[in-house]
C-alpha cells in the first residue's frame, strides 16, 4: 500500500518577522493614539480659545487622519507573513499536465521594437513544459505588418531555438539574455563538442533573426493602424513535412480597431485573445505577459502547477502571479528597479488570500473569467449568448468536453477562419455582459503609507511646541519608527542600505505626483467626467540615459506635469527650512521639530535640487518647471502667510 504523496506546495511561516511586524504595530499603535489624543485636546482648546488659525488645524488633522487609516490598510500584509515552496519535481508525467495558453501583447513596434518583443514570445516557447500543450498568442493592437513579419521570422528561429533550449537544458528560454549572460547549459553538457558545435549554429542563427528583423522594422511607426480588419495567423511549416507536435503552437492576433468603437485599451485586448484562443486550443490555464518581460525561469509554467494541481489548494485560487524581475540593473539602484518593497509586500499577501494581479506575469484560471461555476447545466443557449455573444463554437468551448477546431496541420479551414474573424471583431460584445463587465476595469493608485512622515509647513498647530513636551515623543515616534522598520525590512531582506534611500525617495516621488493624479483620474472617472486613456511606454533604449543610470544620476525627462507638484513640494520646504533656521535660533526648542522635518525632505530629496539648479546635462530639471514651481511656491507661501494673519 502507497504512503502519503509528497506535497506539491509547502507555505513556510515567517516566525521572525511575524514578531517583529506585529510588536511595530502595537507600539506604533499606541503612539498613534498619543497623537490623536493631544490632536483632540488641542482642538477643543482652540475652538475656546482660538490662539491659533482653526484652518490650518483642521487641514493637519485630516492628513494625519488619511495617512494612519492608509497605515491600518497596510499592516494588514505584514501582519502574517509566509514564504511559499514549490516542488515541479514532484509532478505528475507531462501525459497528465494541462495545457495553458501565453499571451502576449504589443501595440506599436516603433516604440516596443520587434527583437525585445520576439525574445518573450520566444522565451515562452521554450518554457519547460510538454510543446504539444504550450500556445503563444501574440495580440498586435497596432495591426503591423511590420510585427506580422517579426512573428513568422520568431516561428523560423523557433524551430532552431526551442530544440536547442530544451537539449541543452539552458536556465534562460529567452535568447538574448541567454547569449548576453555567462553559459547556462547544464553542466554536463558543457565541453561537449557537440554542444559547442550546436551553439555556433544557433548562435549564426540569432545573428540573422537580428538582422531580419532590424530590416523588416524600417518605417515601424509608419506601420501602425488603428483602423483595420482582424487578423489571425497560425504559423506552420508551409512544406508539411515537420513534426509540429515537438513545437508549441504560436499564434499571430490583430483585433479589428475601427475609429468609432472603443478599444478597452489592454483589457479589451485580452478579451479577444480569450474568444480566438478558445476555438484554437482552449487550455483551461492561460499566462500573461506584456512584451517586454520575458519568462526568466523555464520551470515557471510547472512552478504554478504545484498549486493548480493541487486538490486543496486549486479550489481556493483563481490566478498564481510571478514577481517581476529587471535585468540589467545598475548597482545604483536609483528607481528602485529590484522591486525588493514588493516581494516583502507579497510574502505578507500569501500569508493572507494572496497577491493581487499586476497586470501581467501571472497564469490564470479560464473559468475564473468565464465564472462557469456558476452556469447552470441545463442553461438555455439563448440566456448564455447574453453573456458570451453570439458565437456558437464560442460557447460550446466554455464546456470542459469541448474539442477546439484546429487540425493537425495548424492550417485552420474555412469555417474556422469566418469563426475567428467573428470573435476577433470589435463589436462582437457589444451589448452582452461580457461588454459591461470583463471590459470595465479601473486602476486604483497603490498608495503605501509605510512612511508617515508630515512634511508640514505650518506653524505652532503641526507638532507639539516644545521638545520636552510629553507628547514631542509621541510625534517623534510616530515619524521615526516607520522609518527604523524599514532599515529592519531592507536589512533583512539583504540589502544595502543605499536600497532604503532609493526606495525612500521612490515613495516620495510617487507619492507627491504620481498616486495624486492617478486618484484624481480615477475620481473625474468615476464621475463621468473623464476617458480612461492609455500611453504606450516606449522601450526603445536611450544610450545616454542608461549611461546617466549607470552612474546613479536621475533622469527627468518626463512630463512637466508630474515634475512640477515635487519640485514646487521640495522648494517650498526648502524655503521653510532657510526661513525658520533664524527662529530656532531665537526661540530655542520651539521650532525644532517642523525644522527638522523640512530638512529631512530637502536632504533625501536632493536629487530635486540638484536636478533644478546644479546639473548642465539634458537629463535635468527643465528650466521653466523650475520657474513655475518657484512660482507655485511663492504663492502658496504668500497665501499661507495671509492666512496666519488673518
């Protein structure tokens, strides 16, 4: 009689930091409500007495309020925190694993060019995982030919590459940081003659991918539609006479975009993806990518099947999410690229009901969108047309005994290809739940508070006056222990403690422009009174700015409008800070504590001011956002004077 099976997933409890996040909190707690206390007794004595503006008071006391309720929001990922194990070894044969669908989108080659977004299509075929189960689907909201090109060119180096990959048992799917890295083959091919003989090959190979590509990408911005018909390609070997069951199948999508019908940005993306993948190969799992995150593992694919083939924790999950991991990072961790504040956050989630979805490297349940749990056996085809739309082949898929409709050649027939061009429409939802549902997304800003601290520019009403009033240490508490956590968290997780400024001046930066205007978009949204919009990142590499990264110097060549709140923030407590040195001269330990958090901002944040008014490169501080947030300053100081006064 068999033992037990091993298990496939094991969830590791953080004793130490358990402890330690949780004492935080009942300290921190409690120097809280020290706060609050004097905040209320203070209140109450100037609504008597009005010795000071009642305003300003006001204005203080609702920060403080929205900051402590965000810090309750965010113990709550600290308050069990847990490492999770996963065992891919222990899994069944690959006769036994599910199949899963990749997707991949893209939208403009001129600004993701066509090599970075091949490599992740090609790092997802070459994932370790059974080639007649793995389908990549590459969604082109641009309609390119220019990346239509790109697509057959990746199928060509494919069918070299991914052998390769798998014989070699390479660590990298993904070619070009497999070429750029130190060898990566297993160790006991390494010295083989063979082996060496085969990557000269490949390596020729990749050279002429490179090439092919760089010619066919002459005039990518000139290649873009945004208005033309869907088109769906499968690629195949035109002779016929290869083994297409040892490559995974890859899929060229372009949805149909006319100009007076809305797109749904990424979100509407996948939704097609989901309908074209379903009558093509309809794996019950689908991966999500964007194209320029490769998959770093080729394990990745197996590592989520501990979970979903596990029959006590599979009922519970609907999506297992990946981190994401920058390569190339300079030693000057400047924009806090290593994503370190994340993984801690993330241990913190699995301890609760895990992650929430990034956007992407995550691999999902299909009936998690499709909520077929809920479908009815005996529901009338009509009923789920309301909510799938009109496609028959569509809805027969949602039914686990469904047989998808390629045949073995990967050359789909003529009724297939009128079903794809169907679901491939853009207004194929129009009018079903699907429309007003799984197109509806709005992000909210992710606003952490694990730094409290008040940068506040008023005067006796901010902080206690006196340095050797009681409740000084409450405030100095309250301001230093978030930010001692941190160094432990930082310390902890291995890294240096340059890592705690750059993550520091990161929340800073984020939190004065970037978590702003994302509030107030999602606000004016929800209001009706503005269009969820979407600009593409470029990903084309600027050789100056990575070298101004390389040397740990900050580049600000971003939009005014975000530059303008910080450095407007930053010159108003700078002059805060030269215009009340004199008082804390004068009036001794009165003005100690609003002094020393004004300087504070202007001694973590001094890559503001460096930007502003001592660097000559074009990577600095414009110099009319400079005026204007001398301007803006200026005004705010004049009306908060004013306001004093009267």
């Amino acid at each position: 009689m068999d033992g037990p099976s091993l298990p496939l997933n094991v969830r590791r409890l953080l004793t130490t930091n358990l402890v330690v996040n949780r004492l935080h909190m009942f300290v921190n707690g409690i120097a809280i409500l020290a706060l609050f206390h004097y905040r209320v007794t203070t209140l109450v004595r100037v609504f008597k007495t009005r010795e000071t503006p009642l305003l300003p008071y006001l204005i203080v006391l609702v920060s403080e309020i929205v900051l402590t309720f965000l810090w309750v929001l965010h113990q709550a990922y600290k308050w069990r925190p847990v490492k999770l194990e996963v065992y891919p070894e222990r899994l069944p044969g690959d006769e036994k694993l599910p199949p899963v669908d990749v997707f991949v989108c893209t939208a403009d080659p001129s600004k993701e060019p066509s090599l970075g977004v091949m490599n992740t299509v090609l790092s997802a075929m070459a994932l370790d995982y059974p080639p007649d189960k793995l389908a990549v689907y590459l969604q082109d909201d641009g309609g390119s030919y220019v990346t239509l090109n790109a697509v057959r060119e990746a199928w060509k180096f494919a069918r070299f590459w991914v052998p390769f990959r798998r014989k070699y048992e390479l660590k990298f799917p993904c070619p070009e940081a497999y070429f750029s890295a130190e060898e990566s083959a297993h160790e006991r091919f390494i010295g083989s003659s063979e082996f060496a003989a085969e990557k000269k090959i490949i390596e020729k190979r990749y050279a002429e991918f490179q090439e092919a590509l760089g010619k066919n990408s002459v005039n990518a911005s000139d290649s873009v539609s945004r208005d033309h018909p869907p088109v769906i390609e499968v690629m195949t070997d035109e002779n016929g006479d290869s083994n297409l069951k040892e490559m995974p199948l890859l899929v060229y999508v372009a949805r149909e975009k006319r100009p007076g019908h809305p797109h749904h940005f990424k979100g509407g993306a996948l939704n097609v993806l989901l309908r074209v993948s379903a009558v093509i190969s309809n794996a019950p799992y689908f991966m999500v990518l964007d194209c320029d995150m490769y998959c770093n593992d080729p394990s990745s694919v197996r590592q989520t099947m501990c979970f979903y083939l596990d029959p006590k924790v599979s009922p519970q999950i609907a999506w297992v999410q990946f981190p994401q991991k920058f390569r190339n990072l300079s030693k000057h961790d400047i924009y806090g690229g290593s994503l370190h504040h994340l993984y801690r956050i993330r241990q913190g989630l699995d301890g609760l009901r895990g992650p929430q979805i990034y956007g992407c490297n995550f691999v999902m349940k299909r009936e998690a969108i499709y909520g077929t749990d809920k479908i009815q056996k005996e529901i009338d085809l009509n009923q789920l047309k309301k909510s799938f739309g009109s496609s028959n082949e569509f809805i027969k898929s949602i039914f686990k005994n469904y047989k998808p409709l390629l045949p073995e050649d990967r050359k789909p027939s003529a009724a297939l290809q009128k079903e794809l061009q169907l679901l491939a429409s853009c207004t194929y939802d129009n009018g079903t739940q699907w429309e007003k549902e799984a197109n509806t997304m709005v992000v909210w800003p992710n606003a952490n508070s694990h730094h409290s601290s008040d940068l506040s520019t008023l005067r006796h009403s901010s902080v206690p006056e006196e340095v050797s009033d009681p409740y000084f240490i409450a405030f100095a508490f309250v301001f230093l222990s978030p930010q001692l956590k941190h160094v432990q968290e930082v310390v902890s997780f291995g890294d240096s403690l340059w890592t705690l400024l750059y993550e520091l001046r990161v929340w800073m930066m984020k939190s004065g422009a970037c978590y702003f205007f994302a509030l107030m978009n999602a606000f004016l949204h929800k209001l009706g009174l503005h269009e969820a919009n979407f600009s593409l990142t470029s990903k084309v590499v600027d050789d100056e700015q990575t070298r101004r990264y390389e040397q740990g110097i900050y580049d600000f060549q971003v939009s005014p409008l975000l530059l303008n709140p910080l450095c407007s923030l930053y010159i108003l407590n700078l002059a805060t800070l030269i215009l009340g040195i004199p008082r804390i001269f004068h009036a001794g330990d009165q003005f100690f504590a609003q002094a020393f958090l004004s300087f504070f901002g202007v001694i973590v944040n001094y890559h503001l001011l460096e930007g502003m008014f001592l660097r000559k490169d074009n990577g600095r501080i414009a110099p009319s956002v400079t005026l204007l947030s001398v301007a803006i300053s200026a005004i705010i100081l004049c009306c908060g004077s004013l306001l004093l006064i009267y």
